[in-house]
C-alpha cells in the first residue's frame, strides 16, 4: 500500500481528499500545515507528498523546496486553484514535481500516485 503525506489547510478538502485517496487503497498521513513536514518524513516513509500551494505560514512552494533538499526523489505533487504559467513550474528547479489544478481532477491525481504521468507535467493539460 502506498503511503501518502496530504498536506492542505481547508479542513473539509483535507478530510474529503483523505477519504477518497483511502478508498483508492492509499494510506494517508493529513497535516494541517506545512510546518510538521520535515519532522514527519524525517520520522516516516511515505511514497509521495501531496502539497497545497496556498496556506498560511509556509506555503507549499517553499515546503517543496525544503522537502526537495532532503527527499530529492519523492514525488511532490502541488495542487492550487491558482494556474502556474508555462515555464514556472520549471523554474521552480524541483526535479520529480507535479501540478494539478483545483478543483482536483480525481482520476488524473490517481494517474500520477500510480506512477502513469512523467514528473514535471505543467496544469493539468494533456493526458497524452
């Protein structure tokens, strides 16, 4: 079973997303915020961290930097409702990042846990 790292501030998409994710097979380890991050991969391993981009505190960019320098090879899925133009996500110099936009598509964030969708995909564009 796949352990995943939920990292989202609004209570009901963490507890929804939790939810789903758990009925898809995953295990689900939700934090509120980023700041219990790097104490929790430190302490477990998870399969992939799942990041909102906007919250209070340490937004989910800076976390995915931070978590980059010291888990370079897990995969680090953002989310937010905000699009990153072409070219921003590259930018970012993250290797194995991904971005979906909000509001999630369900199956696509399945596709990359699974492993079925390349790393640095900008949006959520093509499936192809």
């Amino acid at each position: 079973m796949k352990r995943l790292l939920l990292v989202e501030d609004e209570e009901h998409e963490r507890f929804t997303l939790t939810r789903v994710l758990e009925r898809a097979g995953f295990s689900v380890v939700a934090l509120p915020d980023g700041e219990g991050v790097l104490p929790r991969l430190e302490a477990e391993d998870f399969d992939a961290l799942l990041l909102d981009v906007m919250m209070p505190g340490a937004d989910g960019i800076s976390v995915a930097r931070k978590v980059a320098s010291v888990r370079p090879q897990l995969p680090i899925i953002l989310v937010s409702a905000f699009h990153l133009f072409p070219g921003q996500l590259e930018r970012l110099d993250l290797d194995r990042v991904y971005f979906l936009d909000k509001p999630l598509d369900l199956d696509r964030l399945l596709d990359v846990l699974e492993g079925r969708v390349p790393p640095r995909r900008a949006r959520s564009d093509s499936r192809g």
